[in-house]
C-alpha cells in the first residue's frame, strides 16, 4: 500500500490496519519520520513533482519487497506544508522473520531520502531554508548497493 | 514549445517553477537545454542537479523536442 498525500495522516492507525493486513507474516517492523521539533523552526514545506512522485515511491517500495522477500509493504508520505511534531513519512515492512523486516524498512527509508522526488524547506526566523540530502544520507544510500 | 520545470532550490533560482519556451533550433537534447538556460541560471549547470524528461529520470544526453516536459530537479531529499 503506497500513498503520497497532502493530508495529515496517524501512524498508529497506519500500523493497526497494515498488521492487520499482514496475516501470515511472522514479522512487521515499521519507521515514522516525523518534522522535527527544533525551536527555530516554525514549519515545513514539502514540494515534490506529481508525475514521478508516485512511480518512483512504488520502484522503490517494490525493489524492497523482491530483494527481502516481502508478504506485504506500505508507504505513507506527505507533501505540502507540515507542523513540527507531525508525521512526515510511515514506512513498514512485513517479511517471514524480523531481519528481513528491520532491513527492508531501513533500505526503503535509505531510498526515500536520496531518490524520492521530494524538497524539502524549512521555514525559520531567517525566513525559508531548502535542505537537501546529506552526504551521510548518500552514503546510508550507497550500503545498498 | 516544451514545458520546463523547476523543482525545490531551483525554484528559487530561476525565480519560476515552469516555463513554457520555444526551443532554440540548435538545442535539441538535454545537455543542449542545461547550457542554454544555464548561460542565465548557472545553478542549473551543477552537476548534482538531474534532468528528467516527461517524468522519467535521465542517465545520460537525451534528445528533446516539441511537448517534451523537461525537469530540472536538485537532490531531493525525501524521508
């Protein structure tokens, strides 16, 4: 299950409904990337480009699903404008045993950081800051192969 | 006349996020697109910023024309 969506989502509603779509699974392993709380920031700004947003999450959500065997997988990310605190992306797995789990989850998040069309901005009291992948995000990226 | 979009930083620095334009006869692929809007937006010539024609990421040159979307997208940072 892939979404990219402007709407606030709750991750702990995401998780229950995905558990409960996973029967047969013996293993979920989930992320929730949220915007963080930093005093100077007053907000966030996702842009992203509609056209290869959604194909590009899927790629990436079914190259996990083949290289670690996957029963079953969600992404969840938003775009548009974010409160710190908020859930800015939910990302699970469900695989036989739980290292395939832990490791999709993390390779999918590693993907989405480096290769998913988004741009983030964040707004601060010097007015707005695009951020961009860190070299420690390419090189998380470059574990994978 | 071929769309062209800008995405994240490079909003900013072209100070638009689409244009349509005529593209000039002697730019018919995308390293010839980079350098002819590049002349006035430098940021576009850097190398970490990747093309994508009609919403698919390009490995290498590639000829455009007539109705071709042509993306400038900077490293993203999703996640």
């Amino acid at each position: 299950m892939i979404r990219v969506q402007p709407e606030p989502f709750d991750p702990a509603a995401e998780l229950a409904a995905f558990i409960a779509g996973a029967k047969g699974a013996g293993a979920v392993a989930s992320f929730t990337g949220l915007v963080r709380g930093d005093d100077n920031v007053s907000g966030l700004e996702l842009d992203h480009y509609p056209a290869l947003t959604g194909k590009a999450v899927a790629a990436i959500g079914e190259a996990a699903r083949a290289r670690f065997g996957l029963a079953a997988l969600a992404i969840v990310h938003r775009f548009g404008a974010l409160a710190p605190g908020e859930p800015i992306v939910f990302v699970a797995a469900a695989a036989a045993h739980r290292r395939a789990a832990f490791r999709a989850v993390d390779y999918m998040m590693d993907r989405l950081k480096t290769e998913a069309p988004f741009w983030k901005r964040e707004h601060g009291p010097d007015g707005p800051r695009w951020i961009e992948a860190r070299g420690s995000d390419v090189e998380d990226r470059a574990r994978w192969g | 006349m071929a769309t062209i979009l800008f995405f994240g930083r490079l909003r900013d620095a072209v100070g638009t996020n689409a244009l349509a334009a005529t593209l000039p006869d002697d730019v018919r692929d995308t390293d010839a697109v980079r350098s002819w809007l590049g002349s006035d937006h430098p940021a576009l010539c850097d190398p970490s910023v990747r093309i994508a024609v009609n919403a698919e990421m390009t490995a290498a040159n590639r000829a455009v024309g007539d109705g071709d979307e042509i993306a400038f997208l900077p490293p993203m940072s999703g996640g």
